[in-house]
C-alpha cells in the first residue's frame, strides 16, 4: 500500500508524503532508499510501524559538536561519506578508508528477505588525523572577526593566527562561515577560507617585503633619509600619501612607520631598483602558492618586471598591482618572526595516530641576508610604538606590525572610489612563542583599521598559551 506507507513515513520523517512514494514506487528493482542518514529515535520509530517492504540499515554520520566553528576548515561530505569541500575533500583518501560490500538475501520474485542482510566483505576504517587547530582559539578568532567586520563595516574579513617556527595554522577563519550540520542555508563564499583561496591586493603591509628586500641589499639603514614631495608622477597619474602633507623630508624608518607611498616608491627607485624588488618579492614566495594542505589554494598575481610601467613598478612597492593571499603574507612576516629567515609550510595535520606515519613539512630560508632582520623588526615596532598601528599594541608585550589600506578593483578593472580593503600583520618580538597574526576586512566605506581586532586575537592568544616577554 504505496500511499499509506508513504504518509505514515511522512508523519515520523517529516516532508510531504509524495517523497516517499516515488521511492516506494520505483519498477525493476528491489532496492531503493526511503531516507538515509535519520537519527536513531526516528528509525526505531518507524521500525515501530511494522511497515511492510521498510527495512533497515545500520549508518554512519558526521556529528559536529562545536557547530560552525571550523568548519570552513573541516568542510563538508556528501551523503556517502565522500568529502566535498574542505579537509574533508583534501584528505579524503585517508579519511574514509574502503568500503564493504553487503549481500542482501532474495526470496522468490526478487523479493529481499526480511533480516537476511549478510555482510559479505567488511568495510575497512579509515585513518584519524589529528589537526593542528586549537578549536577555542578558532572560536574565539571567529566571534573576534566577526565583531570587527560589523564595527568597522566591511563586507567580508578574514583572520590567520600562525606559528612562525612550525607552520601550524593554530586558527583561520573567513565571514561568512559555515555550519556542516545545517545545510539549509549556505551563505556564498562560506565553504572556503578565503584566507586560503583568495587573492588580494595586500596595500600597505607589503611595505615590509619591499623594507626587508632593501635591508638586505644593504641599500638602506632605518636613518637613510629620503626627500617626499607631497606626490610623485608617473605617467599620467600621481601617486600621494594616504593622508595630506607638506613636502618633508623623512628617515626610512618614518617612512614605514607613517606608511608613506611616495617615500616608499623614491626608497626602492634610488637604493634597490625595480628588478631587485621583483627578484626578492619571488625568493620571498610572494608570487606562489604556500602549499597548504587544504584545496583550492590561490596563487599570487604579479607580471613580469619587463613589463612594468612607471605607475606600475611604484604601486607594487606599496602593494598595489600585486596580488596574493592572506596565508602568503602571513607566512612571509613568519620569517621575520622566527628571526631567522625560515619561512614553514603552513599545514593543518600535525598527526596521523591510527599509521603511524610521522608527519613532515618543508620550509624554505627566504631572507638570506638575516643581518636585515633584526633592523626589520625594529622598523615594524616603531610602526606600532610610533606610526599607524599604535592601537595594535598588546599590553605587557612589544608589538611589531604594519598596517594596510588598499584600493580595489570592480568588474571592470578599475578601482572603487573611496572604498578600501583594511588589513594589519603582526607579531610579538621577543616573546617566548613566535605566533603571526593576519586580520582584514574588505570593502569598508571609509578609512579605520583593524589593529583592535589584532590587539584582542594576540592578547587572548598570549593568555592562553601563556607567552612571556623576554
């Protein structure tokens, strides 16, 4: 009796009972599901029916205890337990092992014998990975930014919490997020990190590269001086400061800490020249995919200095015209961190217990010349102590970092009007744990910054891991 069995499905399992019979109803066969994956007190409700041609079958699902928090991270499996999005697509080989295979017995005229299910080949588990995501610091991280996207009022942000001498991603989150375990309303953009898989045009935290690369070639010092006109033209456009000025003369390490354009552009013309600025942005792995363990990873956007212009070669001095991803900054002040000019693999597995397997990553020396580092941090803590990023500071603790305030493109390539992407990076010099922090929001309507957000992620994350000042 289709239609009884299917309207008294419908009336335990939810739904119009229409759903029902088109599977009760299916020809030349004699198997079809009814409903998969329902929870265990409505399956032994409708076992309760004694419902003629029902019958069961044991299953698995994914339960998410802590809900959305990380699960941009995690992702998503389809129905069968295959990965969708996320690590569960990334290491979906390992995850889900290999599957059995069930015998279901047949009476006459192909009908399935009740309870003469055998399993003819079991199924073999897959592997456990153990990630290195601290899931209260993700948390924290998550409700963080999204409290500082809504205050500073962008559209959209993204946040890395990095540790500079492993490559754990100890947190890293993108707004919107994700709840695997409610499918019913997925935001655009909310299964990926976008942190990862996104590109964007880093504004004025690529400074550093460009301060790090004339460091090393021994071009400047913090006290080289540099005259600034309030704008510099090339071509047919002129390039000025964020904010009005007179012409002045500045010290590079002013310079940086006022985030200058024009200082910054007319420092790498005269002390290091555009094709060394475009060789070190490459060593620095500014322009290549950090090779994370998660899928769909962006790579940077850079052209070939043979074909820069003028505009073109000042812009990427200051990060405009260049394009790459939140975890490749991020990844590139570690370096800077670490002290020593080692830049790690950013990864999520740290473990994979059920093998055995030992788990490695690669890491790279990016700085050569680490005599620029120290000199380097130095710089970035005046940005802080002295420049744009004071409200970046973390109490009991020095502060380096650069803030950023970058145009963006539209659909048709050219740049909104008075619309920015915001960022800060930082980091805590001479602390006991060298941990990286990323915070951007896109798209806010006037200029802030989200040096508040910084201060909050590191303060918290100094408390919890109980890093002490030198």
């Amino acid at each position: 009796d289709v239609k009884s069995t299917a309207e008294k499905l419908a009336g335990v399992l939810g739904g119009d009972a229409s759903i029902y019979e088109g599977a009760l109803s299916t020809e030349n066969t004699t198997f079809a599901y009814v409903k998969r994956k329902v929870d265990q007190d409505k399956g032994e409700e409708v076992q309760g029916l004694g419902l003629d041609g029902i019958y069961f079958l044991d299953d698995m699902k994914r339960v998410y205890p802590y809900g959305s928090t990380a699960g941009q991270i995690l992702g998503l499996v389809d129905v069968d337990g295959n990965g969708q999005t996320g690590l569960e697509l990334y290491y979906d080989s390992i995850l889900k092992g290999e599957p059995g295979k069930l015998v279901l017995q047949q009476g006459a005229y192909g009908m399935p014998i009740p309870d003469g299910t055998e399993v003819d080949e079991p199924a073999k588990d897959g592997q456990d990975i153990i990630l290195s995501i601290d899931i209260d610091m993700q948390q924290y991280v998550e409700e963080r930014l999204t409290k500082g996207v809504s205050d500073i009022g962008g559209e959209d942000g993204s946040a890395v919490l990095y540790d500079a001498d492993s490559g754990d991603i100890i947190a890293i989150a993108s707004t919107p997020y994700l709840d695997p375990s409610d499918r019913s309303n997925i935001e655009e953009g909310a299964t990926s990190v976008k942190a990862i898989t996104t590109q964007f045009e880093p504004g004025s935290i690529f400074k550093t590269a460009s301060f790090c690369a004339m460091l090393e070639a021994g071009g400047i010092t913090a006290q080289t001086t540099v005259d600034c006109p309030v704008y510099l033209e090339a071509d047919e456009y002129k390039i000025s400061d964020a904010h009005e000025r007179a012409a002045t003369t500045m010290t590079a390490a002013e310079v940086l800490a006022q985030s200058s354009n024009v200082g910054t552009s007319l420092l790498v013309q005269q002390h290091l020249g555009f094709n060394g600025l475009y060789d070190k942005i490459r060593k620095y792995g500014l322009n290549d995919a950090t090779g994370v363990d998660y899928p769909g990873e962006a790579e940077g956007y850079l052209t070939n200095v043979s074909t820069w212009s003028l505009i073109q070669s000042y812009n990427v001095t200051f990060g405009q015209g260049i394009s790459l991803s939140p975890l490749m900054i991020t990844r590139f002040y570690g370096a800077i961190a670490s002290g020593a000019g080692v830049a790690h693999t950013p990864h999520f597995l740290i473990s994979k217990p059920s093998s055995g397997e030992e788990v490695t990553w690669d890491s790279e020396q990016i700085i050569d010349n680490t005599d620029a580092i120290a000199p380097l941090t130095d710089m970035l803590v005046g940005v802080v102590e002295n420049g744009t990023g004071k409200t970046a500071a973390v109490e009991g603790y020095t502060t380096a970092g650069k803030t950023g305030t970058a145009e963006y493109a539209d659909d048709t390539g050219s740049y909104v009007k008075n619309m920015y992407n915001l960022d800060f990076v930082g980091f805590l010099p001479n602390a006991t744990s060298n941990l990286v922090c990323f915070v951007g929001v896109n798209h806010v309507p006037y200029e802030r910054n989200t040096c508040e957000v910084f201060k909050d992620i590191m303060t918290e994350a100094s408390s919890r891991y109980k890093i002490a000042q030198k």
